[in-house]
C-alpha cells in the first residue's frame, strides 16, 4: 500500500461531474389580463381555482390561502397543513417557495411561479425543482409533472382564458 488514502480518490465523487440531478418541471401558461392581476388572482384567490377535491391535504371543502409568509391549507374542523414558506416575494412578479404540502419542510422541494407581461395577456411560468429534497425524488417530480398541467388550467379558467383541448 503506496499510501493510507490510496482509495480515497475513488470514494469521492467530483463535484464537478453531474450527478444523478433531476431536470426542472417547468409548465408556462397565459392568461388574458395584467401581471398585476393574474398575481392577485394566483396569490389571493387560491381557493376560488385550487382543485382541493384532488390536490388537497384534507379535500373538498377545504380552504387554501397565501397568508403571510406561508402557503396554508385549513379544513372545515380548523385543522392547517403548511403547503410551503415563502422565501421571496416581489408582487406582482414572483414569489419562491419551499414546498411540501401533505409532508414536512424535512421533505421539501422549491416552487417559483414568475409572471410577465404578453402580448395576449400574462404568462404565467412556474418551474419546480430542488427534487433532491423529496423523500422519493423521482417519484415525487413524476407526480408533479403529471399534476400541474391540471392545476394551471384550473387558474387559466379561472382567470376567463381558454385552455386548449387534449
């Protein structure tokens, strides 16, 4: 044995190769209106357009709501869920969010929704990632990628757009 540490360089990955990263999810949809008012409709309104029923801590009849610097979810018997913190918040452009609705912060990914101004209206892009903070990654950023699409329509009708067919 040349040296005590001979193994060691074979122990430690190089930062700088990629790992086994998991891209972003990324969705952009556009809503007729202002920035300033399809914010208001994504941040205040929640409850009016959020699909509780099939994306909720406790289902339909619950309430969602950004309150302060948390994402909360309240059932009719008062119980709260913390779907996430607010980390950033630059109304009526973005906000950033550790995310873990239904777990804990322990468990967390990262949400930020941007809004600017289009031609036709808002684009609204939100990008989801930090997977490696999911207890099962893979499965988690699976199960986000087929779940928004749902969601952001949900907002597009809610804030009087079409969502297209198929």
């Amino acid at each position: 044995m040349d040296n005590l540490f001979s193994h060691a360089d074979d122990a430690i990955p190089d930062p700088a190769e990629p790992g086994d990263a998991l891209d972003p999810v990324i969705w952009t949809v556009t809503v007729p209106g202002p920035v300033a008012q399809a914010f208001v409709g994504f941040t205040e309104h929640t409850h009016l357009w959020w699909p509780l029923e099939t994306h909720g801590v406790y289902g339909a009849g619950s309430y969602v709501e950004f309150e302060e610097n948390f994402i909360l979810e309240t059932a009719d018997d008062g119980r709260t869920a913390i779907w996430g913190t607010i980390d950033d918040w630059q109304p009526p452009l973005s906000f950033h969010a550790i995310w873990h609705p239904g777990t804990t912060a322990l468990w967390s990914t990262e949400v930020r929704v941007a809004f600017r101004s289009v031609a036709a209206g808002t684009e609204v892009r939100l990008v989801h990632d930090g997977w490696e903070g999911a207890e099962d990654p893979s499965a988690t950023r699976a199960s986000y990628t087929a779940d928004w699409p749902e969601v952001l329509n949900r907002f597009v009708r809610f804030m009087g757009g079409t969502v297209p067919e198929g």
